[in-house]
C-alpha cells in the first residue's frame, strides 16, 4: 500500500470512476467532492490528505479560487489542477499560486500515476536510487581508498565522498548517511597517513610529481596570476575556512550570474589556520620565509596582537615580485556587517584597479560561534545543517548583492579559501607548557608529550616550510577528527568542545580546498 490519500475535486466526478478505480487498484487512497466548498471542508477537518487533484472549471467556487483558499489553510499541500482549457496566463495563475503540476483533460490513469510519483513519491523513488547507486560505488570508493592513491587520486576520492554527501542530503537514507560517513572516516584515517609519508617533501623546492601541484605559498601564482585576463578586472574572492562540500552549496547561486569556467584544488600548508596558510597566500612564501625575510609582519602564535594584520603589505610584495609591469590593485578585508555594507556599496568603484582581492571572515566566525554559542550550536548541528546555514548567510549577504552588482560588468572572479574546518568527535590527551599553543588541531612548543598514534610531528619546523621561535620547538598536528586537551578539567572541556568544527589539522576537509575561476554572464 502506497499510505497517500488524496482529494479530488471535480463536479463531473463521476465520469472518473475509471481513474479512481485505478488509483485505489495501486494502493492509493482517493475521498471525492463535487466543488470547491466540500473540497475545503475536507482540508479543514482531515490533516491527512497529502494531495488535491482539483478541477479548474468547477461551479461557484472556481479551482483557481479554491486552490487560493487552500493555501491559506495549508501552504505547503501538495495540489495539481486539472483543466479543459489550455489558455496560457490560465497556467501562469495556476503556477504562480504554487501548484505542483496540471494536467490537461482527459486524463488518463498513466499521467496520473506519473504525476504521483513525481509530486509525492519523488523523494523516495530518488532516495532508493541513490541507494543502490551509493552501494554499487562504496565497494570501489573503498578499493581506491586502500590503494595508495597519489594526490590527484585524494583529490578524485574527497569530490565523489562529497557528491555522494549532497546526494544523501536530499533523499533521507540515514542509514546510508551512517555507512557514507564510516567511509569518509576510513578515507580520512589513509589520507592523515598520506600526508604524514609525503608532507615534508612537498614542501621542497621541487615537489614530487605525484604531490600537489599547487600549495598555500603558491597558489596566487599557480591558480590566479598566469590565469589573469589583463584586459577586464579581476576580483579574487577568499572565503575563510569554506569546505568544498560549502562551496558546492553555493555553486549554483553563483551560477545565476556567473559562469564556472574552472573548478580546481589546491593543498593547504599546515597547520591549516588562518594564521599559517593565509599568510602564505598572500605573500607567496612559506611561514618560515615570511619569518626570516619580512619579520615585521610576522607574528609567533604566543605573542600579542593580530596574526594577520599585514596580509595588504604581504600581497604588495607578491604582486611586484610576479609582475614586471604595474598591477593596480585593492585589499578589502571584511570582518563585520558595517564593512561588508561598504563593500556592497563601492564594490563597483574597485572594478577601476587591475585587480581586487576581498577577504571575507564570516564563514570561519560562524564555525568559531558555533563552538561558543549554544543557539549556533542548534543551527549548524552538523555538517548538512553547516552547509544549509552557509548557503542561507549567503544569499542574503551584502556580499552577494555586491556581486551581483559587478556581474552586470565583463570581470574574471575567482573563489578561493585558505583552509577547510572538520567536525571533532574524538579528544586526544596532550602535555605542553605555558607557551603552547592553544588551537585544539595543532600544537606548537617545547617538551610536548602526546599519543603518537593521533599525530603528525615535525621534530625540525624549517623541514615542514614553518618558524622556529626557539631551538627545541616543534609542531605536532591532529590526524582525521582528532582534537587536542589538556588533561586539566578533561571532561568538561571534551563535552565542550566535542562536535564542533574545528581546524589546524589534517583532513581531507582542511587540506583539499577548492578554487574557482568563473566569469560574468554581464
């Protein structure tokens, strides 16, 4: 039995005893009225009803009428007008009024189940195809997973571990979510252990062919200055702490005014922290390097005051080391609603230099906010809900209406991030001393003890491309969904801090980030 029932409602309903007959045949439940005022009754007294069929030309109360009348009484039933008359602003009013679909009579039984199925049973129809896609790819997703992929291989194995994700979302298979989410574990848990073997000869001058192509201190270089179109304005767009699964959320926004000519990949440094990796971006070195050459502009994690406050300094220096010629150019870093309302309004002045680059920090404040604040906490309780509050902040941004603006304009926009962030499940006890640091995915300092087994060291930091304050300092990071205490107040602190997303560590999540090159439709 199909458990719908449904409303028809037609003055000729007894000329459909052969529709009806076959409607209850296949297991539908079908209650029937004569016009418009018993078709409201009905809705009132039986919140059962999971769809109308209503008739367009009905006596008294019209179905456009009626169909008005139900949505008021309940918004989101399910309704599909059936009409004589084909007339064309008929079918815009009917649509316009939020109909699921109409049908032209005569009806026949097939239209009629088929436009069941695509109105009521469409999601479970979806859900069970994904099921049996999901099950005939997990066996080769967990083959490749074990068979030591090289980096493009990583890159390949995290985009179909996020497809299959997005494709679980709309169709409710939870227990398919709960095997998808153990493989994208297993995946994490042979991708930490990738890194840990190959980490520290990608950050060699010459980085191995099977490694990443591009990393944090070359990825203006690699992915935005050769791609650079010098005849329209160039607006680079970073977006702290944005997962590719949150980018692929906002895909389709952007694509209402944007075309996507590039999706593409680059691996954060570690730690993978604002800190560290965008530093890098913007200065097209190494921590280590901004460390040594520009000192002034670098800042040791136990020291006071902004990590990032040079990033404007930093992308100078980049720009005339590259370029032989001038390149015109404007930071913008938003950090508030006032800044981003400035940004909406003269975002089209910017379009005047070679290129802009806008900072935008609302994605990282958000993870940030959802570790301190229970009512974020709620809203973004997963990854699922993280993307959906993503998107949701999104379009109704300042900042896509400022682009919305420039896309009415021929500009090259290209969309990056510095880092990911990934959920924390899984507490691992470390020992260090005052000057460690505090982020819960890395560590910096002297005489750190640890568990081994949920680590990544490096004994030597100017091996791993990073600073080092003191002659004993290393950095060790958390693997998969690791996340660092103390032993002091351990259980407060783990149930504080467990499910929050974190980042700093190693992870598909956080390393494997996206970047984007898209045109204007304009």
């Amino acid at each position: 039995m199909n458990n719908i029932k449904i409303l028809w409602a037609d003055d000729e309903i007894d000329m459909l005893k052969p529709q009806l007959f076959f409607l209850q045949k296949k297991g539908y439940e079908v209650v029937t009225v004569t016009n418009g005022y018993d078709a409201l009754e009905e809705i009132n007294t039986d919140d059962t009803i999971d769809i109308v069929f209503l008739d367009e030309s009905m006596p008294g109360l019209s179905g456009l009428e009626t169909l008005e009348k139900i949505k008021t009484i309940r918004p989101h039933l399910h309704i599909v007008m059936i009409t004589k008359n084909e007339a064309e602003n008929l079918m815009e009013e009917a649509i316009g009024s939020r109909i699921d679909d109409y049908l032209i009579k005569p009806v026949n039984p097939n239209q009629i189940l088929l436009t069941l199925k695509k109105t009521i049973e469409n999601k479970r129809i979806v859900g069970n195809k994904t099921v049996q896609d999901y099950q005939q790819s997990f066996t080769a997703i967990s083959m490749d997973i074990n068979s030591g992929p090289d980096y493009k291989g990583w890159v390949d194995i995290y985009k179909r571990l996020v497809s299959w994700e997005l494709k679980m979302e709309s169709s409710f298979t939870e227990d398919m979510q709960a095997i998808l989410s153990m493989q994208k574990s297993e995946a994490n848990s042979e991708f930490s252990r990738y890194v840990e073997r190959n980490y520290l000869s990608w950050m060699k001058d010459d980085v191995p062919e099977d490694g990443p192509d591009t990393l944090s201190h070359n990825l203006m270089r690699n992915k935005v200055f050769t791609k650079m179109n010098h005849d329209i304005p160039t607006v680079v767009l970073l977006l702290d702490n944005l997962r590719y699964d949150q980018w692929k959320a906002l895909e389709p926004i952007f694509r209402e005014v944007f075309k996507v000519k590039e999706e593409n990949f680059f691996s954060s440094i570690l730690p993978t922290s604002t800190q560290y990796s965008r530093n890098a971006i913007f200065a097209g070195m190494t921590p280590a390097e901004i460390a040594r050459h520009y000192p002034e502009y670098w800042k040791h994690d136990f020291e006071e005051g902004g990590k990032n406050n040079f990033e404007d300094k930093l992308l100078d220096i980049q720009i005339k080391r590259t370029f032989r010629k001038p390149i015109s150019h404007k930071y913008v870093k938003i950090t508030n609603l006032q800044k981003a309302k400035e940004l909406e309004m003269n975002i089209l002045n910017y379009l005047e230099f070679d290129m802009t680059v806008i900072v935008y920090n609302f994605i990282d404040m958000l993870s940030h906010a959802r570790t301190e604040m229970e009512v974020i906490k709620e809203l973004a309780g997963d990854e699922k809900a993280f993307r959906s509050l993503t998107r949701s902040w999104f379009l109704h941004s300042p900042l896509w209406s400022a682009l919305k603006k420039v896309a009415q304009r021929k500009i090259q926009l290209f969309v990056l991030t510095d880092h990911g962030t990934i959920r924390v499940t899984k507490p691992s006890k470390v020992v260090g001393d005052k000057n460690t640091t505090t982020n819960l995915r890395y560590k910096m300092g002297r005489n750190l003890n640890f568990e081994k087994k949920d680590v990544f060291a490096i004994d030597d930091p100017i091996k791993g491309g990073l600073p080092a304050p003191h002659m004993s300092a290393k950095y060790i990071f958390a693997k998969e969904d690791k996340y660092f205490l103390y032993p002091n107040n351990y259980n407060y602190y783990n149930n504080y801090f467990k499910n929050t997303f974190q980042h700093g560590g190693i992870s598909l999540e956080e390393m494997l980030c996206p970047v984007v090159e898209l045109e204007s439709k304009g």
